[in-house]
C-alpha cells in the first residue's frame, strides 16, 4: 500500500474524534507583507505598528490546516457558525490547531456525509485565539450504509454569535481619522443601509495560488490544470479576504471583524472574475459604553457584476453572480479618535 | 448618500490643506523580500545585515499613501521634484506620510486641474526619511470656474536637488567589492556616458498587480479589467523599480539613490510588455571627500525595445517606446572597499 | 567599453580562482512566507516555531549568488554533488557565498568548457551552513584552443555523500506526529519502495518569475519574454522545490533533507507546465542509534504526466516527461515523537 495519502473519506471520521491539523505555523512579516500584496487590505490595524497578524489571515492558516485530514474528499464547504476571534496573534507568533468531529449525517444519496466539527486554534503559550464549528459536506469511500443515515448526530448551533461573546479587549489605541482617512464612525451607521464598495479585483492565475498555498492549503482542485480542465478553482478564502478589502472604502474606521456568525460559498470563482461587493447593515450593538460599537455586515461579493451598477437589485445566494455571502461582527469606532500630534 | 469614496475632486482641494494619508505601514522582512521578487533588485545595501529598506520601496509607499485623497480622480501623475530621502528606513519600523497643497491651477479646458503636493513621511519617532513635491492632473467635479483658472498658484521648484542636500551620512560600512561583484568605483564614471543594461524584464498580469497592491495603492484602473476593457494600467512605480534594479549591471558598487530630481511617466506600461533600460551619466560631484561620490544618472526605461541594440539611437520622452525617464543622484563608492576577511 | 558586464566565459575562469559571489543576503520572514506561497511545501520543521530556513531555500540563494559570475553564459548546469548542509540558518540571519573554480575541461567541439566549482556557503559568524561541487557548460568567447583541451583538470567526485558525513545534530526538537498528520517513521520505509505523491502544481507565467527573482538570479532567459519566443525557461531550483514539496505526502515526518548526492535537470520546463513527482527509496542507514534515520531518495520530478497514473512505468533521464531527477539523503524520525500536550 503507498504511504501517500488519499484523505479522509465519510466512514473514516467517528463522533469525538480528534482530527490531526497539520501543521503548527508561525506568522510574521512575510506573512503579512503576502496578505496585503495579493489582497489589497488596508485596515490600519494590520499594517501598522500593532503587528497585528489580520483576522482572516489566521482564520484562512486555522481552516488550512484541516485540510489534509477534512476536506481533500470534500464536495463543498457547507457553512460556518460560531466563529470567534478571541485574542489578536502578533507578528512572529505561531498558531496551532486542533478540530474534533461533532456531527455526522450520512446523505440520502448513500454517497456523500456531513461532518460538523469544533476547530480551535491556540497560541504555544496555549492561549486560544480563534474557535469555529465548520461543516463540510465528504465524499463516502465505498456503498454500505453507516449508522449516521438514520441517526444522524446533528449539533445544535447558534445563528448569529451573541454581542456579549465579542471579544473587545485589546483594542487600544484606536487608530486616529487622519490615519485611516475616514470620517464615518459608529453612530453615523443605521441598520438596513447598504454600502457599494466600487472597486473591483480581477484574479489571476498565479495570485490565487499563491494565495492558497501561502496557508498551506493543499487541495489539488487549487493549483492542477491538467485535473481540472484548465479550470482550477480559486480557494474560497480568497474571494472572502478580497470582498473584506473592497469592504474598507466606507468603512474606514472599523478595527477588523471579530466574529463570523455564517458563511456560504455560493458560486465557484476562476482566474479571469473580477469581484466586486456590497455590504448591508443587518444589526448594530452599541456594547455598552465601549469606545467601539458593533456593526453586523452582511458582506455580499459578486462576479463580473459590479451591485454599484445595480443600485435596484437584491442579490441572493441563488444569483450565479454572487459568490460569497458572509455574515460578521465588526467593530468600529463610537467617535472619531483626537488627531494624534503627527506621529 | 453612501459612505463609500469616489475621490477627490480639482475643487475639493484648498490651499495649505493637509491631505490625509492614510495608512501608517510598517515596513518589514515581508515588504523586503516582496520586492525582490517583483523586482529582481540586488543592491547590495538592501538585501543583506543592514536591514536598510530599499529607498524606492519607501517612495512608493509613500506615494501610495496619499492615492486615495489626491489621485483616484487623476488623469496623469505629471511630475516629482525635489525628492530627498533624509536617512534609511530599518526593517521594522513605520512609515507616517503627511501632504499639503502648495499649488492649484485650473487648465484651460476648465475640465481639470493640477495640484501640487509637498508630502514628507517621517518614522514613529518623528524623524523625517524622506520628502518630495509631486504634482497631478485632477478632474473637475462640475464646469463652474474656480478662482485657480485665472489666478493659478503655481510654485517655484528647483530644477535639481543641489549636491550639498544630499544625505551620505548612515553609508557606513560601504559594501566591499567582493560584496558587489562589481570593479567600477566613482572615478571610473564620466559625464556623457551610456550605458545599456542588457537584461530584459517582462511583465506578468498577476505581479504587477502584486506590486500595487504592496503598497495598498488602490487606484482601481490597475486592477480591474472589466473597467479597463482588459488592459489594467500598470503602476508607474513598477517600471521605476524595475529600471533601477537593471541600472545595477555596471553600477554594481552603488549606495542606492538618494535624491530624483525629476521624472516623467511618457507612456503606459501593460502586462506583456519587456522592459529594457539605458543610463546616462549627466552630472559628476565628488562630495567633498566623502567615501562616496554622487553621479547625477538619467535611466531611460523602454519597452520592447533593448536600447543595447540600438546603440546610435537617442530616445527622448517623445517615443511610444520610452516609459520612464528618471533623474536621480545616485551614490557610488569612491574607491573599492578593502576585502574583509571573509565574512 | 561599456560597464555592463555580459558574464564571464570559459576563457575567463582559471583553475583556484575565487569567483566573487553576490550579494551577501539576509534572510527573513519574507523570504520563508514567499517561499511556502511559491511551493507549498509544508515541511513542519521550516514554518512553525524553530524559524529555520528551508534548506533548499538556502540552496537556491546560495546557487544564485553564483550565476553572475558563473552561468550568465551557461548553457547547462551539469550537475552537483557532494553537497552536505552542516548546521541549519535561522530567520534573519545572512549568508554569504565563496566559490573556487576546481575544475576545467574544454570540450572537444572547442565552443564550450566545463567548469567545476567548489561553493561554500557562511553566516557572518564564520559558520559553514553548505557546500558543495557544481559544474556547469560554458560558452567559450573565442575559438582560441585553452590548455584544458589536451589537459583537462577534472576533480574527483563521491557518487555519494557518506551517511558519516550527514549532520544529524540541531534536530531537537522533532516535530510530533499531531504536528506533521503523518504516521509513517523511518523503520516503515525500505529500499526500493516507490511513493507516488498524487498532487499536481500548474506553473504560472508569474509565479516562476518571482520565485526566480527572490534569490536574485538574474539570469535572463528566465526573465525576457521577446529574447525566448515567448517562452522564458523555467529556472531549475522551482520544479526542485516544487516536487521537494509534493513529496511530502508519504513523507510527512522528515526533518528535512541534509544531502544532495546529484542532480540532473533532464528537461526544460515552461509555465503551463504541471509538475508531479515520484520518489523511490534507494538507500537507508539507521545513523547509529540516533532518533532520525536517514533515507537516501531518488525523486524525479515528471511534466503533464502523473507517475501515479503509470505504476508499472519506470521514468529515465532520457524520457521527455522527466524534467528532474534529484538524489538526496533526507532524515524521518525513527518512532513517533510523544504526542506532547497541546500545543
């Protein structure tokens, strides 16, 4: 038998299991410097003195490194819940990951199951700085039925992540106006407004997969032409990170998500789209008497659409435009900070 | 109205006005190595023990940093003057910049403007690294007239940066010759000579994106081939860097540049276009008796066409071919160092 | 004369010549992030707390400082041996290059000659972190007869390096299982085993240039799209690393190769390439009662053509497909390592 892996399939994951998340990744600099090259973020968080690795660059490192063990058989990337960031990582700080199999539903196919699993990422000093529940949808290796066809173990999972779990520590000092170049702060913000973000991001080839490979993601359906008809398909990570950096222009002062309550991959993205997106205010929380307020977006990231065009229309996750549909907690400032004495 | 920002306009400028610039950006291993890769530069000072940030990765920084409130709405970058950087930037530290309006014209056609900019960036702890005046075409918001059509305010720039403002102090310890590969020191030179570099750099979609994208610059008509009928523009500052980096063979025992007294963007660079560069030795000044003399060069950046094989033709800002032409003073050692013991 | 230097020729070297090298080259975060983005490798060792350098990284940098003064009129690199990496480089550190011609042979067509290279690789310390021979097919400037037609000097080479020679020492700590998903160890594997490694890497125009330029090899065939008919040449460190990295799927829990025995770049590879690899075990020794072993491997890197989709086939240098075919001695822990309490 070869010793080359072929990943896991449906029969091969057991309810509590714990399933290896290769391998512990220290982010610095490069990283950094990588994220902001074949992105464009511009946060003022996560390029300034702070050494603030960014929060999707953790969560894109953390989801990674489930891959070999989850997701190589997988059909699709079905959700996310629950998704917290719970500390910043800084610069030069390793990440380590750990994922344990919570749910199993064996499809009616008799082909395919779902499998739900915890995913948490530590610090070496142990502190954890990020925990989801992700489910993913994997095919079966051969036909017999399992117990989880008809006994499926289904979690329960909360909709949205409550305000009060939010983690709003750590976030001094705030960036300044004239840092960040915006005017809008927290209070200038009403829920059912929407934001068309203009700018657009065309893929190419090579930068989705360095991108991909910058996490060490490994599925092969990334980076082989030959096996996938000169049509390799972008990681999902990178239409999310992309969407998340347009998202900056009017939302200048935001201080970088902090939670990701759900997420669907609705339509496959190739090198040659060119994305363009759109956020809708859903639910704002003042936290009490923070200096920061939370803002629910509802990040929407079309392809070779650009919704500024389309001020009329409502996209759905049924619009083969829209790619991504993603649903977070971000934090941005109550007032705008005073105007540091320059620097 | 929405939140997100379509530019500034001719009249949304003032006199004195400071512009913001935002982000502050740390400037690292990551940003270093970035620009290697994108650029192919093997100046000796920026890549080895020194940790010295290579000047023109801080200019286009800088530069970027003032896109979103001075340039989104520009229809050329019409020119830099009076450039000087003051002292290196060390891997690690941030970069603040800061910009005002010097100068406003309306053009003739009342449908744009120019605006002039001094823009300085300075360290965290306040100490300035480098300073210029750049100046832009902007488009007008409406037609009604301002007050700059008939009244311009147009400022007195030096034609050169005097030798006497170059910065040679932080050159210690000079890279030996052995270091370099290089034999050709100060002396050497002649004002009047040309020389051909040789090596020919072609651009590719992804990393000239990458490149822009380095720098957070935002300007969407480099990124988005939907709005740019599939030729994104290229960043001004990749053909610059790229030039430099080949302007090494034959200056291989250079400091780095420490002023540009001029530059003009000629003509669009895309993707699939080769780059070849020329030099010309148009100044000499020994610096005193300095360890260093500084050469006044010309770089002529062309594409596809090699000046070397084109030894009798000189090429002026009118020809389709040139892209760049760049004035700088540029430091190179007087004599060659002694060979340290190895290492 | 001009002062571009178009590269030495056969006529130029002279036996105990020291070739300069450079440039001196730090490296960093940036260049381990950009090297992981560009190869995807995944090795445990080099991206997680120790803050090791891959050790082809190093290689390719070393390899690189050489080009200018070696290979700019190369038309082949004929092979290496005897390279040995003593002692590993940790993040931040600077290395520089010595090269001593060792080696001279004109070839019987008297247009070219071989040269051979004894190369060796410091950190400002003084410390050796590699060496070893290379040679390489030069042009010849003139039709001049050299000495080292009638009288080649030819070294004489190990045809491999001895297990005695393999630096074992700095391994501590060995990555865990939990650590590298991998459950093979040294005492699993046996001579004449053969592991296909399954994954497929497309390469991009971009891409290859980039991770070209990081080590600052500036060889232009790799570069100049209008001097190739379109087609730059791949460099032959990127299908190296690239299949280095594949292969460590059966691998997981090597340390990291500490040897090259030979090397052969068969083939010319160009972007759209897909690149797989197969590795046959030819060789182990157990390293005493060390707690790695080491395994002597032959890994041969194919183009559009999936090895594991020909069990049955046995690839030569002589087949088109084969692009590389690599002989080094890599370490695999010999048990696995406690699953430490995480992280």
């Amino acid at each position: 038998m070869s010793k080359s892996f072929a990943g896991n399939f449906f029969e091969d994951f057991e309810l509590h299991q714990d399933v290896p998340c290769p391998t512990p990744r220290r982010l610095g600099s490069g990283e950094v410097a990588q994220y902001i090259a074949l992105t464009g973020d511009r946060t003022a968080r996560f390029c300034g003195e702070l050494g603030h690795i960014h929060p999707l660059l953790l969560f894109h490192q953390v989801l990674s490194q489930t891959v070999r063990h989850v997701s190589l058989n997988a059909i699709a990337n079905l959700g996310y819940a629950q998704l917290v960031f719970s500390q910043p990582v800084s610069t030069g700080q390793t990440v380590h990951t750990a994922a344990e199999v919570i749910g199993l539903k064996e499809n009616s196919s008799q082909r395919s199951g779902i499998v739900w699993l915890k995913t948490t990422a530590r610090l070496s000093s142990g502190d954890l700085v990020l925990s989801f529940v992700r489910w993913v949808m994997v095919r079966k290796r051969g036909s017999e039925t399992t117990e989880f066809l008809n006994s499926p173990i289904v979690p329960v999972l909360q909709q949205r992540v409550c305000p009060d779990s939010l983690h709003i520590e750590h976030l001094e000092p705030l960036p300044t106006a004239s840092q960040t170049g915006g005017k809008w702060t927290y209070e200038d913000y009403s829920v059912g407004e929407r934001i068309d973000h203009h700018d657009g991001h065309t893929i190419t080839p090579g930068e989705h997969m360095s991108f991909t490979r910058l996490f060490q993601n490994s599925a092969r359906v990334h980076f082989d032409a030959l096996a996938t008809q000169s049509k390799p398909l972008v990681f999902g990570g990178y239409p999310m990170s992309i969407g998340y950096a347009q998202m900056l222009n009017g939302l200048e002062n935001r201080l970088g998500l902090v939670a990701i309550n759900s997420g669907t991959h609705a339509h496959p993205v190739h090198a040659g789209d060119t994305l363009y997106s759109r956020t809708e205010i859903i639910e704002m929380d003042p936290l009490g008497d923070a200096t920061v307020g939370a803002l629910r977006c509802r990040l929407q990231v079309c392809k070779n659409i650009n919704p500024a065009d389309h001020p009329d229309t409502t996209f759905t996750t049924r619009d083969e435009a829209l790619v991504l549909e993603l649903d977070i907690w971000e934090l941005v400032s109550k007032t705008t900070q005073p105007h540091r004495s320059h620097p």
